[in-house]
C-alpha cells in the first residue's frame, strides 16, 4: 500500500494520478532542494514505478511530463496558498 501523504494535487493517493496502477510512489513534483517545500505545501502525486523513474515515460526521464506536473502545482498553490509567493518560495515560476 502507498505511504499516505496528504497533497492538493491529487484526493486519492492509492493510484497513479496518471494511469490508475495501484501501489504508486509519492513523488514530489518540486524535487532537490525544493523537495522540502513540496513536502510542507503538499506538492506531491501518485506515479506508477513507469510514470515515476522505472522507464523513459517517467516523470525523471521525460521534461515535458515534469513541466506539466510542476505547472500544474504551481497553479494549485496559488489557489490554495493565495498569500504566498510561489517564486519567493520555490525559486522560479513555470507559468
């Protein structure tokens, strides 16, 4: 079973948010040295071991699918966290 972890990027955390597979990783979709500040403001999603790093298609292999997943939280941030600064923050906008 997943490691439960609340996030405001995805309710159920028992699938891959992109596939549906059971038993995902949590990934932190601001990852190095902004893993932290993912970890805090819940900036995290269910990836399958194939979405996540175990093939190209993963999220560590493919910048199109990273990009995607780091736009998304940042506009869910600034929908949850309205008086804080992404940027501030995490150091850079993908907006």
């Amino acid at each position: 079973m997943a490691k439960q972890k609340r996030s405001i990027l995805a309710e159920d955390m028992e699938h891959c948010i992109l596939c549906g597979a059971p038993h995902p990783h949590i990934h932190h979709v601001l990852y190095g040295p902004n893993r932290k500040w993912s970890e805090k403001y819940k900036l995290t999603v269910p990836l399958c071991a194939m979405h996540h790093n175990m093939s190209n298609a993963g999220v560590h292999f493919d910048k199109t699918l990273d990009t995607a997943l780091k736009i998304m939280a940042q506009r869910k941030f600034e929908e949850v966290y309205p008086e804080l600064n992404f940027r501030e923050i995490f150091g850079k906008s993908y907006l």
